[in-house]
C-alpha cells in the first residue's frame, strides 16, 4: 500500500485543467462589461440629447425667423446645404445658416431654379447678390453632429423632394413661411420630420420619414 501510495503523482491544481471561472475572474469580467456599457451608454444618452436639442432647435429658430422677418420688414430665407453632389455620400458635409435679403419688402426670385442641385449651374455662374449671410440668429454655419445627415428637403409647389444641394425656405415680412417638409436621418432608425405652417411659422415634428401625403392626413 505504501509503495503504491508513493508512486501516485499528486498534480497541483493549474489553470490549464480547471474547468468554469472562479468567482473573482467572474466579478472581473463583469466589472469590465458594466464600464464599457457605461461608456457606451453615456455617449449614446449624450447623442440623443444633443440630436434632440438640435432637432427642437429649429421649431424655436422657425418662429424666430418669422418674427424677424416681421419687424424688420425684410426676407429672411433659412438655407439647408445636403452637400455637393460631386462628392461621395460619406464626404458630404451637411450645415444650414440664415441669410436676409439687401432690399427692404418681399424679394421674389425664380424659386424653382434655386432649389435645384448643384449640378443646374454652371461652374462660373456668380452666385445671387439679392441676399447675404446674417448672423444675428445663427451666428455661423452650423454642421450638423457626425452620423446625422440631411436626407431631403420637400416645398410645396415644387415637384419632387430635393436630396443633394442647396434649398431655400423663405421667410416674408408679411409673415408667410414656405410650407417645407424637412428630413433629418441619424441612423439606427432614428428619423424625423419637421413640416413648416405657412401662416404661423410653427414647425410640426414627428418620428420616422413622413410624405407630404401622410402629413396632410395628420
């Protein structure tokens, strides 16, 4: 018995043949996975706050706009830049900004030709000089958060919805808005869409991509 007791090998306990976790590397584990989701978390709820500010941004600017254009008795027009183009999707820059005409009263213009793609224009074309860049309301061109884009631009009158370029919604001292359809996309089903009141200036936000079509049944 003892000669057999001597030749039996007691091996230690090594991680190669232990089998499961032990409770530290659990709690290890699970430490590390609560940090991560609390980072994620914190940028995702960070996000969403700063898209929701943005988006409630412009149904307080809308009404400023309309009050401006009022008392000031000038066009304000609200300019919403989609990108050239000429450049790939991912390399479009998306921005919008306020100008106001250079003349007193309502500036009229060829309004189909404005709201047009880049692409309408010759290169070499001089921009319009009726309205310039104010800066009393939106300081500066305003970029859009990464990820959040402007997908189309819809104004009644006006045959299809816009997707690339430039459009212009106006502002008249009589205090008429344009009736626009907006369309802000950030991804992972989150979109919206903000509809402009032509006598109010109030703007309607709703979730998801709306047509023209389904916000008149709203």
């Amino acid at each position: 018995m003892k000669a057999a007791l001597e030749k039996m090998q007691i091996f230690p306990l090594t991680r190669s043949n232990q089998k499961g976790l032990t409770l530290i590397e659990i709690m290890i584990v699970v430490a590390i996975l609560a940090m991560a989701m609390s980072l994620f978390v914190g940028r995702f709820t960070n996000n969403s706050r700063e898209l929701r500010s943005m988006v409630y941004g412009f149904k307080n600017l809308s009404r400023q706009i309309q009050y401006t254009a009022k008392l000031k008795n000038s066009t304000y027009r609200l300019v919403v830049d989609m990108g050239d183009e000429r450049a790939r999707a991912e390399d479009r820059v998306y921005q919008y900004w306020l100008e106001v005409s250079t003349k007193k009263g309502l500036i009229t213009s060829d309004r189909q030709e404005e709201n047009e793609s880049p692409s309408a224009f010759e290169d070499d074309e001089p921009p319009p000089k009726d309205f310039v860049i104010d800066k009393k309301l939106v300081k500066e061109k305003r970029e859009l958060p990464d990820g959040v884009k402007f997908s189309g631009v819809y104004i009644k009158g006006f045959e299809d919805t816009v997707r690339v370029g430039k459009v212009y919604i106006y502002f008249t001292p009589q205090g008429l808005v344009d009736e626009a359809v907006i369309y802000i996309d950030a991804g992972e089903k989150r979109q919206w869409t903000l509809a402009t009141h032509p006598l109010t200036g109030r703007i309607d936000i709703f979730s998801g991509e709306l047509s023209p079509k389904e916000l008149s049944q709203q």
